[in-house]
C-alpha cells in the first residue's frame, strides 16, 4: 500500500500491576519514527458495548492504551509507528518502562475456580440427572481419574495482520479474520462510529483454527495508529507475539469419574473440569457438553468451570471444548475398558443410546455404530492382541486404541447474492471466509450444480463487509450456512431467469433476455433444534509405534470414519479431516505453551521450542471414510460440517494406542518422551 507506516507493539513484561513510568523520548528520536502512541497521548476510545458470539462474556474487553493498569504479561502498552518495520521495531525496544507490580497469578495450579456468571450459548455450566454420587458409589466397576492438558496455542503459517486506513471518517481494514462483518462491528464499537462507515477486506486467510474468530487488540491499534499518524498503519504480530497478542486454547483440568456394572453398562458419569481465563474477560468452553449425551447413562453429573488468572483471554480452537472434554471421557472409557477386560469399541456399542438423554431429543440422525464398525473394519482390529505390550515390530511397541468423536452441527443465519450476466455467467458472493477449508471452491460448487452451469462460468466472492453478511468461518457451519444460502439464492436467480426467458436452459433464457438477473437469499435455521439433536459423530483408530528405550512415539496409522450428513466434495472434505487429524497427533504428542506460574512469560512462544507436526509427523496411512448419511432435519443441505470432528478423538485414540502399546496410562498432554520412560 502505498504512503503506509509501520506500527510495532511494545508489550509489558510484568503480569499485573500499573505502568509506573514510561519515557519515549529515544524512541521518538530515532531515525524514521512518527508517533509513539501510550496511555498518556492516545486518544480515549468509546469501548461501546459489543457482544458477539464469538466474544468472552463479560464483555468487558481488554482496552489498549487507556489506562496505566496491566492485568497480564504482553498485555499492549505503547505502539511505535515509523516509516519502516525495522526501525519501529528498533525504536520500540528503546521505550523505557517501570511498573508498580501487585499480587497476582499466573499459576493455574493456585487458583481455586468458580462458576462461570453468565451462560455461554445457555448452556448450564452445572447438570445432574438421576444420582451420579450414589451410583458411582455403588458402581461394580469404578474409574476416577484427572486428565490435564496444557495451554496450546494456534500456530497458522501466517500470522495476524491488520492494515488501517482512513478516509475522513471512514475506515477501511485489510484483516486476517474468520468473520469481516463482526471485525467492523467490533471496531465500530471500540471507536463509536457506525459499522457502515468500516469496511474489511480479508479474501484469503493464511490458516487460522479460531484465531481470527474474534477481533484482537492489534487490530484497534492499527485503526488508532493509523488515526494519529493520519497515513495507513500496517501492524504485524511476530511469531512471539502470537503467544501473547490472540487467544490460546486454555489450559484444562478435569476430573472424570465411570461407573460401570460388570457386563460394562454404564451407571454413572462425573464430569467436572476447569479452564484458564483472564481477569477482564469470561471464556469458558463446552468442555463438559458432549458427556451429556456421548454415552447412555441414567445418573450424570457435569461442572465447567474457571479460573480467573492474570493472563490474556484464551479463545476458541478448533473444536473448543469437545476436543478437550472429549480427551478426558475418552481416555476414561478406554481406562474402564481394560478395567472390565472388555473390548473398547465393544464397550461403547453396549452404551450407545437410542436419544439424546441430556436433552432427552431424538438424534435428527447418528452413525455412531456404522462409524465404529467402518473404521475398525478398514483398521483391521479384529487382529489386536488386547494385552499391553503384546504387539511388537522389531523393537518398538505396537499400540491399537480408539475413541469416539462427536461435534455439534451448527447452522447460522447466512445471505448470499448472484448476478446472472446475459452470457449466462454467474457471480456469486458473501461475506464468508475461507481459512482453508476451501470455501471459494465449495461455494463455487454449490452455485454452479444449483445454477445447472458448468464450474468454469461461475465466479465466487468473499471476504469483503460490501458483500452479503455471513456467519462467522468457524463452529463447523460455513457449508451448512453459506452454502444454503448460495443455494437458496441461486435456485431463486435460476427460476426467475428461466421463467423470463421462456425457456428451460439457463444459457438461452439469458441470451434472450439480454440483462442482468439479479438475486438474494437470506437463509436461517427453523425450529429444527428444539425437535433433535443435531450432532455429527465418528470413529478414530490408532496404531502407535513407541521406542521401549528412548519414549519416542510415531503414530503409524489413523482410521477415521465420520458421519457428517452430505459431503459436497470428498476432495477438499477429506483435505479437512487430514488437516484435522494432524492437529490432534500435535495436541496428543506435541503442543505445549509453557507459562511461567512466576511472571506469565511463555518461554517457547516460537516455533524451535513449541513443536507442531511437520510432514515427517504424519501417519503414511490415514483413511478418512464418510459413512452415507442422509439427514433432511439439519438443514437444507443436508450438511453437518467435519472441520472441527475431525480433530476430536485423535487425542485420546493415541494416548489410548500408548497406553496399549506399553502399559502406561498418561493422562496429561502431550505424550512426550520423558513420561513414558
Ligand atoms: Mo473454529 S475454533 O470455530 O475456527
């Protein structure tokens, strides 16, 4: 862009207390610079209220350069703009500040957690049906166990990126975000104008897995920056400040307790799990959601809760809260499997329930037995020897384990708009996003096969605010919701198209009409929701190879079998569970950002020190099956979305394959090498 500056971020380096001082006179002298923005010369914001479903309840937001107060470790407190990135970055380290530090923690392990106060999307934080105590006390067979995983942050290839410009009192922003309509509603509310006057332009997003779901400090930064500069301000986050800069997947602590008869019925479930949030903001997970319904169970007990704590406020990742809850009950039914020398994938077909018991709904549709039975059919587990450290290849260990996998199917109010051009083109578009997932080409599909043109004729659009709204690029619901819209408004662009032209090929309908159609489609769910449970559900088989001497784990194998409804294109769907996939052997063996309990630092926020799954990671065999479903409750399409399932069960299939492989049962991620030997 040209004429823009460059913003860089300095951070504070304490994780609670006040900016005692803070001198920019060097910064401000150095070669290039043009501004340095702190609490003491930005302009006041008006932080109107704004709440979104992707935001932290609470809603009291973290608001940068206000005040002298800091409520946690890299928390925003001076931009340095300059004509260059290296010399904003060079002048940022020459702001000198002190702090009057306070009493605070960063140490989840000291922090006692409390109900959340407000209703994350009206589910209860707190649910008990018939009498879980009494019946896990008098259960035959009993599992009691506490299940950790650690703080994981999302590591897309390219990071967070906002370029502001303004003209007069309008803001244009090019965004990395999953949703450009609520990063124009939340800027619009941090600086009281009205969302009409921002645009955001975001029509690729280089990987994201909920990142960019919600709007981040930087990018008011970048629009306060770009105010005072009075040129466009581009702020970059480094590969560091991913760690401090957007949310993480929070910390957990659960404890699951099963009780089971000794034909491995289950009679009780005790859920009761713990997350990681900031002291501004409360986000809280469905870590407890699918226990409720998982399994068939009379007596159930399920609790979430937080702990507040003097860190930034974690956010979604891919499948937040399933794939962490999900880690828990799953490695606890493979720990009551081996209690009742019971077959785990036997285990839980005699637990499969006819309905959804928590919401007491018939499924619109579940494959949950037909997913079990393709995935281990193509796994082969017929063949597994179920005694620990039975199965070897040479000198490594050979582990078979499974898991379940489930995730809501979600559908959102979405719109889409066509133009239909006299050479019977098509243009197509809304403001959806495409992190990956393939959304451009998935869209293009949809429009084309509902338009009955050939795919080279339809052109699709995203990521643009000057575009038809669509809901937030995450929750697994941009085929079911933007593509329902697509259709929608394709099928209406078709039908009056054919019925002017008078003909029944759209190419000579639009030849004889000689103008542009135009058409639009807002689409929402009905009441669907309050008639079934509407969840997709899967199977995930593991084969793991552990080094008896040295504790490296390789996953050698993964089945997965999914029934998500309709698949639109097997190509890209499957590119999806892989990705999916891959994400979960880096959640089992690998991720885990470090906090300091003493100051909040993260002390391997970079990619040498915290290790996601390169390729060499990856099974050579990973078999991705959809079994058919036909579902005509969930939504027009038929779709339920396998983005985020694809993800849940890796965890604990691998961890439940280690446990198989060598008789040690792990139960706080990642697997790494020291606890298994
Ligand atoms: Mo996903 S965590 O809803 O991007």
């Amino acid at each position: 862009m040209p004429g823009v500056a460059h913003g860089v971020i300095v951070r504070s380096t304490v994780a609670n207390g006040r900016i005692a001082s803070i001198d920019s006179a060097a910064a401000e002298r150095a070669p290039g610079v043009k501004r340095v923005l702190t609490h003491r010369n930005a302009p006041r914001l008006a932080y109107r209220p704004h709440k979104a479903v992707v935001d932290a309840a609470v809603g009291e937001r973290l608001q940068v350069l206000q005040d002298e107060g800091v409520s946690h470790q890299g928390q925003p407190i001076a931009l340095v703009i300059a004509d260059t990135i290296e010399q904003a970055t060079h002048a940022a380290t020459l702001v000198r500040v002190t702090y009057a530090q306070e009493a605070g923690t960063t140490d989840v392990a000291r922090v006692e957690p409390v109900l959340p106060t407000s209703r994350e999307g009206g589910r209860p934080e707190e649910s008990r049906r018939g009498d879980p105590e009494g019946a896990l006390a008098a259960a035959e067979v009993k599992i009691d166990q506490i299940y950790v995983i650690p703080r994981e942050n999302h590591n897309p290839i390219e990071m967070h990126a906002t370029i502001a410009a303004w003209d007069g009192d309008r803001l244009t922003l090019w965004d990395k975000t999953q949703w450009v309509h609520n990063a124009a509603d939340e800027i619009a509310a941090v600086f009281g104008i009205p969302a009409e006057n921002i645009r955001v332009v975001s029509p690729f997003v280089g990987g994201a897995f909920g990142s960019a779901l919600r709007t981040w400090p930087h990018v008011t930064l970048a629009a306060l920056g770009a105010r005072v500069a009075g040129r466009p301000v581009k702020v970059m986050l480094s590969r560091r400040e991913m760690y401090y800069g957007v949310g993480y997947r929070p910390h957990t602590v659960q404890r699951v307790a099963l009780g089971a008869s000794r034909d491995g019925r289950l009679t009780a479930i005790v859920h009761d799990g713990y997350q990681e949030t900031s002291t501004y903001e409360e986000f809280s997970e469905t870590l407890v959601s699918p226990t409720g319904f998982l399994h068939s169970c009379p007596n159930v007990y399920t609790r979430r809760r937080i702990a507040r704590m003097n860190v930034h406020t974690p956010t979604y990742m891919r499948a937040p809260g399933e794939v962490s809850g999900i880690f828990a009950l799953e490695s606890a039914m493979d720990e009551l499997a081996v209690a009742l020398k019971m077959d785990p994938v036997e285990l839980r077909l005699r637990n499969e329930p006819e309905q959804d018991e928590f919401k007491k709904l018939p499924f619109s549709s579940r494959s949950a037995r037909e997913c079990y039975r393709a995935a281990a059919d193509r796994f082969g587990w017929s063949r597994r020897n179920p005694e620990p450290r039975s199965m070897q290849d040479g000198r490594w260990l050979i582990g078979w384990g499974m898991a379940t996998a489930t995730y809501p199917m979600n559908y959102a109010p979405a719109s889409a708009m066509v133009r239909l051009l006299p050479d019977a083109t098509a243009e197509v578009m809304s403001a959806s996003s495409d992190m990956g997932p393939g959304t451009w080409t998935s869209m293009t599909q949809v429009a084309a096969e509902t338009l009955g043109l050939p795919i080279e004729r339809v052109k699709f659009t995203l990521g643009d605010t000057r575009l038809p709204r669509a809901p937030v690029h995450g929750g697994s619901m941009t085929m079911a919701s933007v593509g329902t819209a697509v259709q929608a408004a394709c099928r209406k662009a078709r039908d009056h198209a054919l019925a002017r032209g008078g003909a029944n090929d759209l190419t000579d309908a639009m030849r004889r009409i000689g103008q542009l159609i135009e058409a639009s489609a807002d689409v929402k769910p009905g009441d669907a929701s309050q008639r079934f449970s509407m969840h997709a559900f899967g199977a995930v088989f593991v084969e793991v190879a552990v080094d008896p001497d040295l504790g490296e784990t390789r996953v050698r194998r993964i089945v997965g079998a999914y029934g998500a409804g309709r698949i639109v294109n097997p190509k890209t769907t499957r590119s999806q569970c892989i990705g999916g996939i891959i994400g979960g052997i880096g959640m089992a063996l690998m991720e885990h950002s470090v906090v300091d309990g003493g100051n909040g630092r993260v002390p391997n926020a970079n990619f040498a020190e915290y290790a996601v799954p390169v390729h060499a990671d990856a099974p050579s065999v990973m078999d991705v099956i959809f079994v058919g479903e036909h579902d005509p409750h969930v939504n027009p399409l038929g779709v339920k979305g396998v983005g985020e399932i694809a993800m849940v069960g890796v965890a604990p299939a691998i961890a439940n394959a280690i446990f198989h492989a060598t008789g040690k049962r792990i139960r706080e991620l990642p697997i790494t090498p020291d606890k298994l030997l």
